[in-house]
C-alpha cells in the first residue's frame, strides 16, 4: 500500500478577499443596523403609548367609579401625590415613589362594581351589604391584574391591599402586619386621612386635628403604626401636599408629571 497517497493533503489557501465586505456589502449592513434600531425606538414608542393609554383609560375608570363617591373625583388625585410625599418620607426611591403615585389614583376602581345603593348608604350596613362592599379590592384587583406592566401590577397590589388592616381585622383576605404589602399600608393611610377632612355625601368634612387624632388612634390597629408615625411628624408637609393639589386644581395628567409641590 502506497502510504504516501494517503496522506492529508494541505486545504487549499482561502482568497485573500474572502472574508471581507465590499463597500456595497459594508454599507447594507450599516443601513440594516441603523434600521433595527429605528424599529427598535418605534416599538419602544409605540409600547409607551399603549401603557400610558392603558393608564388615562383606567384612572378615567376610577374617576367614574369616584364620580359615584365624590362629586369632583379629585379625592383621587390627592391620594396619588399624598401616596407619593409619603413614600419619600419613609425613604422610598423616588422612582418607586413615583409609581405609586401614578398607580394609588386607581385603589378603589372596584367601587365600580358596587351597587349605588350599598356605596351611597349613609348608615350602618346590613351583612349582605358589607358582604357587597367588602368585594371591590377584588374586584379592583382583578381589572388591575390583567397587566403586567410594572404600574398596573402596582395598582392591583394596592386595590387589593388598602383596606386590609395591621391587626388583621381587615379584608378582603384578613392579612395583618408587614404581611400586607408597603403599598397598601400607605394609601391606608392616606386614604383614611383625605377622606375624612372631605366632604362626603353622608357627612361633612372633619377638621385636621380630628382626622390626625383619630389617625393616631388608629396607629398599631388598623394602621401600620410606623407609617403613621412619619405621616403624623410630617402632617404640616402632608397638609401642604393635599392643599397645593386642590388650589392647583391638579388632574390626572400631573401625575406622571416629575415636579415637586
């Protein structure tokens, strides 16, 4: 056997040019790259316009279901720049800060599945109907859920959460203590304090120092008792928030706007 024919054979050199782009090849890919990122841009763009119409659609829910509760809807917006000035003072990031300003507005969008009957009752409620009431967190939750954009998970996790209570008695799940998410246990207590100095179809608006006494109060049973504490060491800024939305005539399109009150 004639070893030498079976030996390997050197692989034919490569042209010298194989492995470059000519000019016209060169520029394709440069006009490729430079149109992936255009799409990119665009998708990104056309992303932003959905969640933000997403947005407008679901506080125009609130509203509507606020309209209901409130004659002017703007009990909402404070809560959102109240949520907001409170997160920041217990040292949230302000871009958490921030979201939760724009996702409180909605924490009773529920309200829109209760009948006008059990919401505007100016009395007790019979059991079926707290039973009726007691259903909007989840209700709310579920309209809210349905995204997974980050500021709607948010919005859900605070429908859900704010009428729970720190001792547990709350609902719609009894959850107690730090069990129940931040979220929720700020717009508790913003809620609480709003709502009480406004005027409500079945009472009037309480002074300031009724409403932060009966805050204090409520601080270790309903309410996380160290989110009441910074909210009461800050009352005079939480009061200035709230005055500044309402002689602005601040709307839902401040809210995502990044300036200070």
């Amino acid at each position: 056997m004639n070893t030498q024919s079976m030996a390997l054979q050197p692989l034919p050199a490569p042209a010298r040019d194989s492995h470059c782009f000519t000019d016209d090849a060169g520029a394709q890919m440069e006009a490729l790259v430079a149109d992936f990122g255009r799409m990119y841009r665009e998708r990104n763009e056309a992303l932003r316009e959905v969640a933000q119409a997403h947005h407008e659609a679901l506080l125009r829910l609130s509203r509507a279901a606020e309209f209901r509760d409130d004659d002017t809807g703007v009990h909402i917006v404070r809560i959102g720049f109240l949520a907001w000035a409170l997160a920041l003072k217990l040292g949230r990031p302000p871009d958490w800060a921030m979201l939760l300003r724009r996702a409180a507005p909605m924490h009773d969008v529920g309200k829109i599945g209760v009948p006008d009957g059990v919401l505007k009752k100016p009395g007790r409620f019979t059991p079926d109907e707290r039973a009726e009431m007691n259903k909007h967190p989840r209700i709310g939750a579920e309209i809210l859920g349905r995204s997974r954009i980050p500021l709607f998970q948010l919005a859900a996790e605070v429908a859900l959460t704010h009428h729970e209570r720190w001792d547990g008695g709350g609902y719609p799940a009894g959850t107690a203590g730090d069990a129940i998410p931040l979220s929720g246990r700020i717009v508790a207590v913003v809620d609480f304090f709003d709502a009480l100095t406004m005027d409500r179809c079945y009472r009037p608006a309480l002074s300031e120092e009724v409403a932060l006494q009966m805050l204090a109060e409520q601080s270790g049973a309903a309410f996380d008792p160290h989110v009441v504490e910074v909210f009461l060491a800050h009352a005079d800024e939480m009061i200035a928030v709230r005055d500044a939305v309402n002689r602005r005539g601040l709307g839902f399109g401040d809210l995502s706007v990044d300036f200070d009150l």
